[in-house]
C-alpha cells in the first residue's frame, strides 16, 4: 500500500494535536465558570458535572474521526491495475463569421468581439464536449480540430480577425462545407452539431444546399445572428490609421444588416434553431433548452495503468464516528432504537437521491424508455411534484410515444412555476402534432392539430419570445390549411365524378346505335377498298409490262449506236462536217476546245484537267477538315452584380 499525498498525514497530526490543546483549554474554562456559579461543596449535589469517563470517551471519538479523516485525506491506494478510460460528450463545431461586416459597432465593441465572447460562454458551459473552430469569410478553414483541449481552443479563437482570411466576402456555405469534411475526416458516430454565428450577411449561393447536405450527414446547425436588422455604416482605417467609411465599387458607402431569415432556414434545414446574440443569455439558453437535451455518446477510449483507491474504508470509518459523536446523548437514552432510525433515514435519503439521478442518465444516454418508467415511479411516488411528470412526458416524447407523453404534461399543468408550465404548453404542442401525424383519420388528424395549434399559442403567451413555439404554430397550421383543402377537393372531385358517370351512362346508350351504324359503313367501305387494290394491281402489272418492252427497245438502239461507231464507213470523214449537239451549239470554243482535249486524255487513258483539278480540291477541303480548332470557352455572364469584399 501507498499513500497518494503523503503529507495529509503531518496535517492531520497538527490538527489532532491543536484538537487535544483546545479540549483542555475548555474543560479548564468550563471548571473556572463553574466554580463561579457555585462553591466546590454545593457542585457535588448539583447534576451539572459530565463524567471524567464520558468526556474522555467522547474526545478518543473525535480524535479517532479526525485521524481517519486526514488518512483519507492521503489518498491511501493498492496495486496498480490496467483499466480503460472512456469520455462521454458531443461534437460542436463553432464557425465565426471575420467579414469585414463583422466589424460593425451595432452590438458594442463590435460584431466579432461579441462573437468570441458567446464561444468562450459556450465552451463554459459544454464542460464535457468537444470543439472545433471555423473561420470563414470568402472561403473557410478549420483554425482548431475538434478536442478536449479548452486552451488550445482559447488560443486558436484569440488571435481571429478580419485579417486571418485574405479573401473577402462572406461564405456561409463554404463554412458548412469544412465542418461536414471535418466531421468525416473525424469518423466520429457522436451527435454532430454546428454552432455558426454570424450576421447572415451572405455573398454567395448555396448556402441552403449545403445544409440540406449537412442534414442529412446527421449534422445540426444552430444559427445565432450577430447584430442587428438596422444594421450599421462599415468603417475601416485608411493609410494614416483615420476611420474612413468603406465603400463599394460605385462609390457608395456600404451598411451591413443582420439578415435573420436565412439563418432561421439555414436551421430549419437541420432541425436546428436561431438565437439572436443581443439577449445576454442567448448562449445558456441555446445549451440549457437545446444542446443539453441531445445524446452523449463515447468519443475517447484508452488504457491507463490506475490504482486502486482504499480512501473509501478510513472515510466511511470518519463518517461513522462523527456522527455517533453528534447523536451521543441520544445513544445515552434510546441507543438501539435511535440508531436503526438514522440509518433507515440515511438509506432513504440515499435512493430518493440516486433514483433521479438513474432516470436523468438513462434520458442522456438516450434510453428514453428506461427514463419514462423510472420518472412515472417517482412521480406515483411524489404527485405533487410537477417536474417529475413534465420530466416523464419529455422522456415519452423523445421516445415518441405520443399518446402517453400527452397524458404526463397534462397532469404537469397548474403548477406555480410559469417557466415549467411554458415548456409544458410547448412540449404538449409537439405531442398533439405527433398524435395527428400518426392518425390515418382526417377529422381525428385535424382535431390534433388543432389541439397543437392552441398549445403553442399558450406557450406563447407565457413567453412571447419564444421563436420556437411560433415556428411550430405556423407550420402546423400551413398543414391543417393544406389538409382542409386537400378534403374540400376531394369532396369536388367525389361530385364531379358522380355527375360525370350519370352523363357517361346516357351517353353510352345514344353511341351504341351509333356504333352499329358506323360499323355498317365500314364494312362497305372496307369491300369498295378491296375492289379498288385489285384495280389497282391490274393497272400496275399492264404498266409493268409495257415499262418492260420500253427498256428492251432502249437496250435495242444503244447496240445499235455503239455498232455503227465501231463501223469507220458510217463516221464522218476529215473533210465532211461534224454534227452538232443542240447543246454544244450554246458552248463557246474555248470550252468546246477543253471537252475536246478532256476527250482525248479519257481515250488515251489519261486523267483530264478538270478531273485533276476536282481530285486536289478534295484532297484540299479533307485537309482543311482534319486541322484542328480548339474548344471556346464559354463566355462569363455579364452582369450588373459586383464583388463585394466585406
């Protein structure tokens, strides 16, 4: 056996012996008043004096518990032991916009400083989670990974500002875009969540897509906006360190507002929510109301060589005999009835603190059912205590149990807590929805909802800066609206279509007749085609024929032609004149002269003029095709939008 801190034990020997110094002192005290009161003959008669024997059994006590105490203290420990040590927590990326929009004062100093501020306020609060750190203006980057480190942390979020980035602009979507890469690279299957604070004053496109992508990675995005919807002129120093208006390419001065609704449908889409930064609480609402209520999950595992810790014997010891000390003149009179009182006491006391405490680790470890059952019991146990049963019907409605989650808050209602009876009305919102999400039922569905609807609207006004109530309120009433109308047609069409089936029989029996007629025609007609195609084959098969004896006559006259060229008796002579083709006679004698050498080249077997000369401009247009063009690239649009830098 070792001792962990040795030196608790030369504490504790001054402490007993200042404790031995000081009975002394008292008992002498106690005598002198004593003889004061009455003289030493009559103290004898009197019952004031307690027992030599007494004191000093109740001082060995007490000297006894002190020394356990400190040994305790000491850290007493065995044989060291491999052992695996795990951390339960959440993964919260925190992206801070440094924009140069961000150094607008309408949230004194400035717009990043208050930023950083909330980060710091959040990482107090989200003791056992791990954080990561994005910056990002025109395009973003991971300043701190995600880890248990708090001063790494700290240090990584100090040293930001509108100079950590050299593009300007404002990207939100790019920000969304590293912490979903950095939460792959991670592989972490912890609850993933992304805390971005910005003034939503965004540059480019696709901010809403890339939430969409982060959603359905698991990931949800808690906006809090930074400013104000009046927004403020932007300043920046100029070369001689003067405050100077920034300006845009047209020279006009540039004022930069919060822009709300995008950062409430950047949460929407994640199932998150929007907090404004100008209430000071907006940080410990945000994790008191949302992040504290999401899952842990295991992030960090590793083997560790531990001792095991003896303490547990010398303070049980301690505990013991101070507080038989404490109860000494009770033990005196009813020793053994006392004693089993205060232990049945203390064991009572004991589970009615740890049962709590099971169902709130079950709640947090996502065993929503074990949580349920385990508040239901205490709340059986303590009806009046409201918590309990609001606690109950939250953990039913994390497990979607909607029906049971709906009969807990109820009985939550009516207590004097205004808080509590908010988050009732609000939760009970959610369960009515719940109700007539899983009804099939028209009317049953839109009774629901509308239950949800007034339940919300209760919540409301207990707390009418409650954003989340009125979003809900407007989205169940777009569905009740659409539900309604969905029945209202329905019912048009079940009408319409009961009128059109009565027309459609009154029609079919005026066409049957008439089908019968038509069928009639067509059959005539069908008989008069047929006679006409067999006309028509007679006429084609005569005209086949005589085609026939035309080609056999042409074949005739073209032997005949070419037998009577090869007889030089039937060629003109030298000196007889040539005949003339109808055509030729158009012709000058330039071009007579070239079909008469044309001529003579295709006797001798020889490629003409003009053949060449077709041949090398078709080898000139197959070169010209084979040349090769690079692609245009496509021109950039031109349009009246310019850059902006902040």
């Amino acid at each position: 056996m070792t001792l962990h801190d040795p030196y608790e034990l030369w504490a504790g020997l001054a402490t007993i012996t200042l404790l031995l110094l000081f009975f002394r002192w008292s008992w002498r005290k106690r005598a002198q008043l004593l003889e004061k009161y009455a003289p030493a003959k009559l103290l004898q008669y009197l019952d004031v004096e307690t027992p030599v024997r007494s004191r000093l059994t109740r001082l060995a006590v007490l000297t006894l518990a002190v020394a356990a105490l400190f040994f305790a203290l000491s850290r007493p420990q065995g044989a060291s032991h491999e052992e695996q040590t795990t951390q339960r927590g959440r993964d919260i990326f925190v992206a801070i916009d440094t924009s140069m929009s961000m150094y607008a004062t309408d949230l004194p100093p400035n717009r990043l400083a208050r930023a950083k501020l909330a980060a710091l306020d959040l990482l107090k609060l989200s003791k056992s989670d791990r954080f990561g750190l994005i910056a990002f203006a025109g395009t973003a980057f991971v300043q701190c990974p995600l880890t248990v480190d708090e001063e790494a942390f700290r240090q990584s979020l100090s040293i930001l500002d509108a100079s950590i980035i050299p593009q300007g602009g404002t990207a939100i979507g790019e920000a969304i875009d590293s912490a979903l890469a950095s939460f792959k690279t991670d592989g972490s299957e912890n609850n993933r969540i992304m805390v971005l604070l910005t003034d939503g004053e965004d540059h480019e496109e696709g901010a809403i897509e890339n939430a969409k992508k982060a959603a359905a990675a698991g990931i949800r995005i808690f906006t809090v906006g930074v400013g104000t919807p009046a927004g403020d002129v932007l300043r920046t120093k100029d070369e001689q360190g003067h405050d100077v208006f920034l300006k845009d390419e047209e020279g006009n001065v540039v004022k930069s507002a919060l822009n709300e609704k995008l950062l409430r449908d950047i949460a929407s889409a994640t199932d998150g929510s929007y907090l404004s930064l100008s209430d000071p609480q907006a940080m410990k609402t945000l994790y008191d109301t949302r992040l504290r209520n999401l899952p842990v999950s295991k992030f960090a595992s590793r083997s560790i060589q531990a001792r095991q810790e003896l303490f547990h014997a010398p303070l049980a010891v301690a505990i013991i005999l101070m507080a038989s000390d404490s109860l000494w003149p009770l033990l005196r009179r009813r020793r053994r009835s006392s004693m089993m009182a205060t232990l049945l006491l203390l064991l009572g006391l004991n589970n009615a603190h740890a049962s709590p405490g099971k169902a709130q680790d079950a709640y947090a470890e996502g065993r929503y059912k074990d949580a349920l059952n385990e508040y239901d019991r205490l709340a059986r146990e303590k009806p009046s205590d409201a918590r309990l049963r609001f606690n109950a019907g939250s953990a039913a409605l994390a497990a979607k149990d909607f029906d049971r989650a709906t009969k807990q808050l109820e009985a939550a209602l009516g207590g004097t807590d205004p808080k509590l009876n908010q988050s009732t009305h609000y939760n009970l919102g959610l369960s009515q929805y719940g109700v007539g999400d899983g009804k099939s039922e028209p009317n049953e569905k839109i009774q629901s909802w509308e239950r949800s609807i007034s339940e919300f609207q209760h919540a409301l006004e207990l707390d009418p800066k409650d954003e989340d109530a009125r979003a809900n309120q407007a989205l169940v009433k777009q569905r009740l609206e659409e539900l309604k109308r969905q029945q209202q047609q329905q019912k048009k069409d079940d009408k319409n279509q009961d009128q059109n089936k009565d027309q459609k029989d009154k029609k079919d029996n005026k066409s049957d007749k008439k089908d019968q007629k038509d069928q009639q025609d067509k059959d005539n007609e069908q008989k008069k085609d047929d006679s006409d195609k067999d006309k028509d084959k007679d006429q084609q098969s005569q005209k086949s024929d005589e085609e026939k004896k035309q080609d056999q006559q042409k074949k005739q006259q073209q032997q005949q032609a070419r037998d009577e060229s090869k007889d030089p008796s039937k060629q003109p002579g030298e000196g007889q004149p040539k005949p003339i083709n109808k055509q030729d006679g158009n012709k000058s004698d330039a071009a007579r002269a070239e079909e008469a050498a044309d001529a003579k080249a295709a006797a001798a077997g020889q490629m003409t003029e003009k053949q060449a000369r077709q041949l090398l401009e078709t080898q000139r247009g197959e070169e010209q095709s084979m040349v090769f063009m690079p692609a245009e690239k496509p021109a950039k649009p031109k349009g009246n939008r310019h850059f902006k830098n902040w």
